[in-house]
C-alpha cells in the first residue's frame, strides 16, 4: 500500500486529500460523506489533521486507521510537535506502526495561545524536524534514546510542510533543504494560486535538493490547494496567512462576483480554483486538495 504511493509520489500522478476530524467523539459521519461521493476513487491517499488551530479535535491516528480500513488506501496521519513530549510521540509511533498508520506528516503545530481552550500549554520540545529524527530512528530500528527495540518497527514515511511563498526565494530554500536533511520524502507546501507561483516553487525545491545531495538526502513536491468560494476567505488569507499569495486578480474577480451574488461569487471562486487545479495537475501532478471537509466540492474540483 505505501510502496505503491511513494511509487506514485515519485514517478506518477499523486493525489492527496485532506480530512479534518471534528470536535467530536466519532468519525463515522466524515467517512460517510467521502464514500456518499465516491471520493476514495478520485484520489491516491488521504490525510488526517491534528488539532488545527490548537482546537480540539478527533484524533489524528484513530480517524487514519478508520480512513485506511473503511477505503484499503493509505492515510498520511498528522503529528503536532504542540501537543506531544518525545516520549509521547514515541509511543504513538509505536502503537500506530502496529495497525499499519505508517505515513506520518510532522508539523510543529499552531500555537496554543489560539486554542478554543485557552490556558493548555503547549509542549513544544522542538519544531516538526524533531519528529522526523524520532522517525528516522524508528527507521533503523532504535528509539530515539538509541535502544534497539525487541522488534524492528514497519518503516514509516515522513512528510513535512513548507511555505508556498516568500519574498526570499533562499529562505524558503533553507527551510525545504532543513526538512529534507531530516528525512522528510515528502514535502507538502502550503496553499498556492497561481500557475507562477507553483514553478517558482517547484525551482526552489530543485535547487533544495540539490543541495541536500550531499547528505544523499531528496525529496518530492507537493502542491496544496485550497479553493477559494469566498470573496473573505482570499482577504482573510491573503492578510493574515503567512506563506501564502493570494494575487489581486482573485480578489478583485471575487469582489465584483460578491457585489452581485452569493451564487456569482461561488461560481468566480470555483471555476478560478478548478482552472488552477486543472492547470497545475497537468504542469506537476502531485497535489495535495483542502477543502475544510467541503467534500461536495472537493468532489466537484477533483471530477
């Protein structure tokens, strides 16, 4: 199963799309909604996220498991460096490695300050680079204290995220070569909207690579995406997201559509996004699709 997504992500067309349990003790109804659509046709894996935002949430690991059995295709399970000490992430490791959640996707994770349960604290023993050592550890067959364990874990798959914009190009490069350099096979950018943006990013990951070569050290690219319907959601992105470009087109095209309808917006925002999707699965097609759990039009884009 993940031997033959690492094969699509290297040499194929690869497909992700994103899950987010919700604040709730069952999953059951996300997994319902997907296989009302047929969406497990359209795409190669899905991801679970961690607690977004530092609110609370399903958990990651158990919706991966449910995802993965309920539609026999792998899951890329999120893990946040906020919410978990070494040993706990160790631990999780070890209990999902067993039932076969073995794509990992590190993040550092959102603040705990933003959280809708405002006095948590956030762990934070080091940033998503940490995770990707433990899971190279894993990888050899020892624990991050360097102690064999009595059965050599299943190999996991790290992920990791990067900016999909910046005003220097050489940053964003030392951060994609840093979690390169730490393992990461895959690296999932943040959301992007123009054809421009993408080959600028697919540039600086090349020249990432390159210079992570002599650590013997690569990686893949991947495209996040996450459709506009809303003339609030580019402002709110375009002005408060970090990392993230919104071009003044889009937000121009959606004001005019806003002035005269809901539906007139819906229908801007969408066919500008389907436009992009379609444009960037044809330049690089390794995507990685965000809708909120819009699933209706996640289904629509991904037709």
């Amino acid at each position: 199963m993940f031997d033959t997504l690492m094969h699509k992500l290297q040499n194929s067309t690869y497909i992700t799309l994103e899950t987010t349990p919700a604040h709730s003790p069952t999953f059951a109804p996300i997994i319902e909604k997907i296989e009302a659509l047929g969406l497990q046709n359209y795409v190669d894996a899905f991801t679970t996220t961690d607690n977004p935002l530092a609110k609370l949430k399903y958990n990651s690991l158990f919706a991966a498991k449910m995802l993965q059995d309920k539609f026999n295709k792998p899951v890329i399970a999120t893990i946040s460096m906020r919410d978990r000490n070494k040993i706990a992430l160790q631990s999780d490791l070890l209990g999902s490695n067993e039932v076969d959640i073995r794509a990992i996707l590190a993040l550092t994770g959102d603040p705990a300050t933003i959280s809708d349960q405002p006095h948590a604290k956030g762990v934070f023993e080091a940033d998503s680079t940490l995770l990707l050592d433990i899971i190279a550890s894993f990888n050899s067959g020892l624990s991050y204290a360097g102690k064999p364990f009595a059965h050599k874990p299943k190999y996991i798959y790290p992920f990791a995220v990067v900016n999909s914009y910046a005003k220097n190009p050489k940053t964003l490069q030392k951060k994609m070569q840093k979690k390169i350099r730490h393992g990461a096979k895959g690296i999932i950018s943040q959301p992007l909207y123009s054809l421009e943006n993408a080959k600028k990013l697919l540039e600086i990951h090349g020249n990432a690579n390159i210079e992570s070569r002599k650590y013997n050290k690569s990686s893949e690219l991947v495209f996040g995406i996450f459709p506009i319907t809303k003339l609030r959601t580019a402002q709110f992105l375009s002005a408060h997201v970090p990392g993230i470009n919104v071009p003044n087109s889009w937000i121009e095209a959606l004001r005019d559509a806003h002035a005269k309808s809901e539906e007139e917006e819906y229908k801007v925002g969408f066919e500008l996004s389907k436009n992009l999707f379609d444009s960037l699965k044809e330049y690089h097609p390794k995507i990685h699709l965000m809708t909120a759990n819009q699933f209706k039009l996640a289904h629509d884009i991904l037709k």
